[in-house]
C-alpha cells in the first residue's frame, strides 16, 4: 500500500484537508492540492498516488465554491494550508510544490502567495513559521487554469459536469449558479475587479519561487486556452521558467485520465526541477540561467514555437524587487 497510517483528515473548519503521506518518512518534498469545485477525496487519489510513486507526500483541500467570491473564506484555507505545512517543515525542511486545479488558484492559492509577498491583509506575514513554509516554496503546477475572475466563468466552473462529477442535478445548478453569479455582481462589481487584479498580480509574481507547468486544452471554454497562453508569455517576459503542456482535444480536469503517460512525464520533471532548485538555492529565486526559458511541449502534432514568437519580444530579466513591481503592473495593465 502507497499510504501509511498518518494519512489524516483535519479536523478544523468546513472544508476537506487532509495528508496523505508517503510509506517512508523521508519523502523527496509536499504537493499542496487545491482542487476543483464539488470534487471529493477520491477524485484525487489517482494524483496523490502518482505523487507518492514519485516519492513526495501531499496535502489536499477541496475549496468550497463561495470562496471563489469571498477572499475571506479562502484566506481561512489558505492560513490553514500553511499551519499544516509549517508544522510538518518543522520537522524536516524539504521542497513544496503547489498544484491547483480549475478554480483552485481562485478559492485559495492566490492568498498563499499572497502571504508569502507580504500583501494579505490581516496576516502577519513576517512569522517564522510562514516564512519557513516560503523559504521551501519550490515550484507550481496549474491543471485547466488559470482564467480571468468572472462570475459566468465562476458560475461555468461550478456548474460543469467536469466539474460536479456528472450530469446529475446539473441544470439546477447551472440555473442557481448563474443567477448568484449575476446576483453577487449587481452588488460586488467594484470588489470584483479589484479581487481580479489582486489574483493576477500575486500569481505573476509567484513564479519567483521555482518552476511552473500548466496543463491544459485547447477545447476547454472553462478555462481558455488563449488567456492560458498569454499568462505563461507573460510570466516568461517577467523572467520565470514555464513549461505550457497542451493537447488539442481534453476535457477540463481530466487530462491525467486522458493522456496519462504525457502528463506523469511532464509533472515528474517537474517536481524533479523543483527538488534541484530547492537543492540548489533554498528560500531564493529559481537560478538566473532557467529565467525566461519557456518549453511547449504540446501534442497532436503542433509544432513548438520559439520564446520570442510566445512572449512577443518582451523578455527582460527583472533587475530587482522594485523593478519586478513595476513590471507586473505593466503587464497587468496590458491583459
């Protein structure tokens, strides 16, 4: 059996966190799983048994769709993600990696990040415990994300049958979704798109700890695929290393089942990049000579295209904090 008996459910607040740890106690590094709306525990164990196979534990949340429009709720994950994770790196500081899927980044990730930059409100960001948890931040996996914060994409998400899992009760929540997500826009439009920048601006520049693979399809209306590309050329201009897996025809978080033998490659290489760079340069930035390298690796035939040809002649290393700063913005002000 890959799972040993400290596999454990957390006990606080509404929503599912829970371990699923290694046999050996001596695990190469953590995926930290922010999953999609309505998934349940096991739809992901598929992933954390590959993980394990790959020798890294996990911890796994399932977001509840309200935080999705309540940065509140998912800064209560978030802060609970991270006192998991800080407890555990206590014990044997080792690379973090964090893969979310669908709306995941926007139910939770974006206020990690947001933790780890110093910009979430209400959160001392300078505890020797989140900054442990950062220091081992090493790399992030994006399956069918990210796209822009919308309620029509919000109330798509949460009324996919990828999603729910199947056609049962999907009109009812395709109908109730839509009207709370036009609901909540009449009411909230302002704080949307100020949540909107927010996201955006904390995950370009979370790729200054370590490597990033996106998995995604060019068919998928949930997630993008042309906002998809222009976030990884805009991550590449802002120096990060992306690796954009793509396949013409997926269906939005089930590429593992679908393309199973491309997807372990390309997650195995990267939780392997994340370990060296972790090796390499622990608590810093991913190593100058990997910034702004990009590799699409996509199938069915399309060709790979250059680094110039994706980001448009906009690569530039970023010379420090301040300069990185003004270039999110830049970029932001141009999506």
């Amino acid at each position: 059996m890959v799972m040993d008996q400290r596999e454990r459910t957390i006990p606080r607040g509404r929503e599912p966190v829970y371990w699923r740890f290694r046999d050996s106690s001596k695990s190469d590094g953590i995926v930290v799983v922010t999953a999609w709306m309505f998934s349940q525990p096991r739809h992901l164990e598929r992933y954390s048994n590959f993980y394990a196979s790959c020798n890294w534990d996990s911890l796994i949340s399932h977001p509840k769709a309200l935080n999705l429009f309540f940065p509140e709720s998912a800064k209560t994950l978030a802060i609970r993600i991270l006192d998991e994770l800080s407890q555990e790196l206590e014990k044997r500081p080792r690379p973090v990696v964090f893969a979310t899927f669908s709306g995941g980044y926007m139910a939770c990730l974006w206020k990690i990040y947001q933790v780890f930059q110093g910009t979430c409100d209400g959160v001392d960001c300078t505890l020797a415990k989140y900054k442990l948890v950062k220091d081992c931040f090493a790399g992030q996996i994006h399956d069918s994300s990210p796209a822009d914060f919308v309620s029509e994409i919000g109330a798509r998400v949460v009324s996919s049958p990828a999603v729910v899992g199947g056609q049962k009760r999907l009109q009812l929540l395709t109908t109730t979704a839509r009207a709370i997500g036009k609901t909540l826009d009449f009411f909230f439009q302002r704080r949307f798109q100020a949540q909107d920048l927010a996201m955006w601006t904390a995950l370009h520049k979370s790729g200054e700890g370590g490597p990033i693979l996106v998995l995604c399809s060019k068919n998928d209306d949930l997630a993008p695929f042309q906002r998809i590309q222009q976030f990884c050329s805009t991550m590449t201009s802002l120096g990060w290393k992306v690796t954009l897996l793509s396949w013409d025809k997926s269906v939005h978080v089930d590429h593992f089942r679908r393309h199973e033998a491309e997807y372990k490659d390309a997650v195995r290489l990267l939780l392997q990049d994340a370990k060296t760079s972790h090796a390499q340069n622990p608590g810093l930035d991913t190593d100058s000579s990997s910034r702004g390298q990009v590799e699409l690796n996509q199938t069915n035939g399309i060709a790979a295209r250059s680094l110039r040809q994706l980001s448009g002649g906009l690569f530039q290393v970023p010379n420090s904090g301040s300069d990185l700063e003004g270039r999110i913005r830049f970029c932001i002000s141009k999506l």
